[in-house]
C-alpha cells in the first residue's frame, strides 16, 4: 500500500457542548453511533482502522469486498461503521463483529452485515487532502462517492442550523447520536478536537441495587467502584446500567455511608438468583461474564433496594442505558417501586432510510 495518508491516522475529534452552535461557517451532519473508522483503499488492497489506530479489517469482510467494487481505487476516507436492525441501528449488534473466531465474523457478515458512512476525506487518487478546508474535502468526497445506495454512504449535511436542530430531534429515533458542526474553513486536523458535538442528555430517578468495589480497592481501604442501578418494570428490578464517576474520597465515604443498607441473605435480594450465572445473559445482570470482561471481578455487593438517586444519561440501549450513568444527587423523597421506565423519554420513532437520504 502507498497512499499520499498512510496509516496509522488518528482521527480529527470533537468537544462537547450544549445547544446547536449557530456561528457561521458550520456545516452540520448526524452523529453516528458506530465505530469510527480510517478506510485505506490502494487498489485490492484495503485496511480498515480504528480510532485508536487498531485494525479493524478482519472484522468486516464484507465492507472490505463493497469498498473494493465502491470506493475510488486509491483514497483515504474518515466514517462511521453502524449495523442496522430493520430501520434503526444497533450498537450491541456490531459490537459482536469483534470476535476471535473467523467462522463467528463471517456468520455475522452473512447474518447482520455492516455498513459505512464517510463523513471526510484524508486523500483522493495520489493527493493528500488533510490541508485543503473542510468545503473542499467535501465537495471533493461528494464528487467521489456520488450514486452510492449501501452499504457505502455519504453522510448528510446542512449549512443550516434550524435543520440541524431538527436532526437533533428527531434522528435519535432512528438510534443515533446528536450533531456534529464542523466549520467549514479548516483543515483536517489529526486526533485535535477542532469540531463540536451535541449529545442528547437526560435524568431519571433509579434505584440503588448494589455496588462493586474499585479496582483499587483493599481491605484496609475499601473503596466503591460503581453503583448498580435498577428500575421497576411490572414489580421486577432491573438492572439498567451502573454510576461509576467518584472521587477516591468519596469512594471511601460512600462505602461507609451505603454499608447499613448491605443485605446479609442474598436470597432475599431482587437479584439473588443471578449469584449463580457464570455466562453473559440477555439482560446483562451483575456478577456475569462476557467476553468483554474476561478475568474481571464481577461480584458485587448487594444492597437493600431502599435508596433512589438521580443520574444523567445521555440514551438507552434497548432495556441499559447505553454509557455510564452520572450520579447526580440522592432523592430521598422518592419511593423506590416508584422508579419505572415508565419516566424515560421515548425518542420519536424515525427511519433509518430518511437519515440516509435512501427515501
């Protein structure tokens, strides 16, 4: 391979902040929720990276193949990767691509193909674009991948603000992320996080269940290292995510704070039954294992269901929230079988297809 861009490249990135920016000289497009991907294309040759530089190739064989029949012969280009179920994407989905075994990935290929969407070019034909504005590079990437329907996409964009607000709204229901503003008059800017990025944020009131001690954690010095939270559904607790972003201090406070509420009979806890689970399950409970968390400790403390707090979240995936929960502060004036998904906000439902400019 000889590219004007050769790897490893680590991709430009973006800061947050709150509200659609409305500065002049933005484009706007959708925040996928994916894995960020470098493609490499020099003929038959083509190298798939990762945001932190990691090969990503293996692991999608057949994008390697529509790369080869739909991208320029020789480019560099900066995406998305997303699977799709029907017409929303699924993040836990693709995540099962990054698997050991080569019969699993290519039943997946088969089974839940991948796509991508390019948002930027690094280079074209045998010229590096990195330092051309971000108008030209796409005006350029337009140019080249004109007419493309899947699994390769152009990414939409607008010079609107209104309209990106609009996305903003209404994409999530389609599974992505928010907004990403890019301005327009500046070049490509490697691992600097010279775009914007707005991100939906949310509270909800849930039930502290139990707790895991931190990695760090001694006998001497116990310290907390996530809480695990639960909401009600039809009298069940279910476990939605963990809170983890604590001081050392308060890690250490927290333990003697929360150490009245441990429950001596785990059979009478509400996830007493998972204790003896050793595989990673649909719901994905504590204490199980799953290829993502070989050789961790994944015991956790039980707790009393009597406490309930509020936490930050930016989406769900399925019946989890998607990242970790902020902790936002204890609602003592809320009764805990009170705390259901009943209280979450529901994303309008949107197509997939619209996004992609395929409708």
């Amino acid at each position: 391979m000889d590219l004007p861009v050769m790897p490893p490249v680590r991709p430009m990135l973006a800061k947050s902040v709150k509200g659609i920016p409305t500065t002049a000289g933005l484009s706007y497009e959708p925040k996928w929720d994916g894995f960020r991907c470098i493609v490499f294309r020099d003929g038959d040759e083509v190298e798939l990276t990762s945001r932190n530089t990691r090969p990503l190739t293996r692991y999608f064989p057949e994008l390697v193949t529509a790369f080869r029949e739909q991208l320029p012969a020789r480019c560099v280009l900066d995406g998305e990767l997303f699977v799709a179920v029907g017409q929303r994407l699924e993040f836990e989905t693709l995540q099962e691509r990054i698997h050991p075994a080569v019969s699993r990935i290519t039943l997946l290929a088969e089974q839940t193909p991948a796509s991508f969407v390019a948002f930027d070019a690094l280079a074209l034909g045998d010229e590096s674009l990195e330092e051309r504005w971000f108008s030209e590079r796409r005006s350029r990437l337009e140019g080249a991948l004109a007419g493309l329907s899947g699994p390769t996409y152009l990414t939409r964009t607008t010079t609107d603000p209104a309209e990106a607000e609009d996305w903003f709204e209404h994409f999530e229901g389609a599974g992505l992320d928010g907004v990403v503003a890019k301005p327009l008059d500046k070049p490509y800017q490697q691992n600097v996080r010279s775009m914007l990025k707005v991100k939906h944020a949310r509270t909800a009131d849930v039930v502290l269940a139990g707790y895991r001690l931190h990695k760090n954690a001694s006998e001497a010095r116990p310290l907390l290292g996530s809480m695990l939270l639960g909401l009600y559904d039809e009298g069940r607790l279910q476990h939605v995510g963990v809170a983890a972003s604590f001081t050392e201090k308060r890690r250490a406070e927290l333990i003697e704070e929360l150490r009245p509420l441990e429950c001596e009979d785990l059979s009478t806890h509400p996830w007493g039954g998972w204790s003896d689970w050793a595989i990673a399950n649909p719901d994905r409970v504590p204490g199980t294992q799953s290829r993502w968390s070989q050789g961790k400790d994944l015991s956790f403390v039980p707790l009393r269901p009597e406490r309930v707090l509020e936490v930050g979240y930016e989406h769900m995936e399925g019946r989890r929230f998607r990242h970790t929960a902020q902790f936002k502060r204890w609602r003592p004036d809320r009764d805990p079988e009170s705390c259901g998904y009943d209280q979450l906000e529901e994303p309008i439902s949107y197509d997939l297809g619209q996004v992609l400019g395929t409708r």
